[in-house]
C-alpha cells in the first residue's frame, strides 16, 4: 500500500469511526427517554460512580483526533472545489471547537471518573471544587468554545452542499446532524438522534474511501 492509499484508508475510517463514537457515548447517558435541562449541581450528580458514561467520555476524547481529521479533509474538498475561504473557515472553526472539547471532556468528565472511589463523606467535601469546575469559573470559560464545532462544520457543509464537494445526501445530512449534536446536556437523546443522523451520511462516505 503506497502513502496516499494509506491517507485515504486512514481518512475513511476517521469519516466511519467519528460519528459512530458519539452514537455510542450519547447512548451511554441514562435517563435518555426523560430529557430535561441539567445545572451544574445535576451534573456532577449524574456523573457519580457512571462507569460507562466514564468510558464513552473517554471516547469522545480521543475521537477528537478523528474530528479533526475529519474537518481538513471536507475542508481540502470544499476549497479544491472553488470554496477557498468557505474551507478554511470552516476547517478553522471546527479544530478550535474540538480542541475546546477534549478539554471540555478531560476538565468536566474525565476528572469524575477519578473520583469514583471516593466516599460520600470525601466527595460531599470536594463537591464545592466540582462546582466551580462545571460552572465554567475562571479560565474554564474557554470551553464554551465547543459552539465552534457546529459553526465550523456547517459552514463546511454548506459549501460541500454548495460546491457539489460531496452528495447533496452526505452534506445535508452532515449539516442537520451538526447542528443537533450540541443540544443541551441532559437531553442527549437529541444529541443521540443528530449522531445517528451524521453517521447515515458520514459512515457511508468514509467506507466509499476505503473500498476505492
């Protein structure tokens, strides 16, 4: 296999395995079938002793990688296909967004999961700290940008749309997926619907690549 089969072997499986990840952590959250807003204080309660929450945030954390991936490849597409600045906007939105959300994992989720082992006395006494932490006090405000992540990647497929970079099925899909994905937490099966909606257009994408 020479280097550019492997790139577009690689991009393919990013394009299969991204959205399918999210399918699978917005599955794990419990109470999908009774969505409701969740504060801060909801948070942290709903985060406490969720080993398999744990694990599809964990998830997520590595699959921005593939995100990332993901965003320069439809961005290289858009731009060869005349949408130069739609590209690089997009592309550059949406790497900011997901570097926002790895960081936004590793502070409010992955941080819950270390502290699984703790008593009710211990952790009742670390929950103002928790508080803080999941009100987004100080420098953790920068986690808002997670908003970029939908901006960015539905500015790409509209250009894709646009363009004809990719089939009108694949961008309109993409589009309608992204911009539901980041519903708020505690009606994740919003969130849910939107992953499975990008993962009709996006999974079939990535396997054409592959099989190519």
């Amino acid at each position: 296999m020479s280097a550019a089969e492997a790139v577009r072997v690689g991009t393919g499986i990013a394009f299969v395995v991204m959205p399918l990840v999210f399918v699978f952590a917005f599955a794990t959250h419990p109470d999908l079938l009774r969505p409701k807003v969740l504060g801060p204080e909801q948070l942290i309660d709903r985060s406490r002793g969720r080993r398999l929450l744990h694990a599809g945030h964990g998830l997520v954390t590595i699959n921005t990688a593939l995100m990332i991936v993901v965003a320069m490849h439809l961005g290289g597409l858009v731009s060869r296909e005349g949408a130069g600045w739609a590209g690089l906007v997009g592309t550059v939105l949406a790497v900011l967004g997901t570097v926002a959300l790895a960081a936004d994992k590793g502070a409010l989720c992955l941080t819950m999961s270390a502290l699984d082992g703790l008593s009710d006395e211990e952790f009742a006494a670390a929950r103002p700290a928790l508080s803080a932490i999941f009100a987004k006090k100080g420098w953790l405000w920068l986690l808002w940008g997670i908003v970029l992540i939908p901006i960015g990647f539905a500015v790409l497929a509209i250009a894709a749309l646009a363009t004809g970079a990719t089939s009108t099925w694949v961008a309109v899909l993409l589009l309608v997926g992204v911009l539901l994905i980041g519903f708020p937490d505690g009606a994740e099966i919003v969130n849910l619907s939107a992953a499975v909606i990008m993962a009709a257009g996006l999974v079939p994408f990535g396997l054409e690549m592959i099989v190519e």
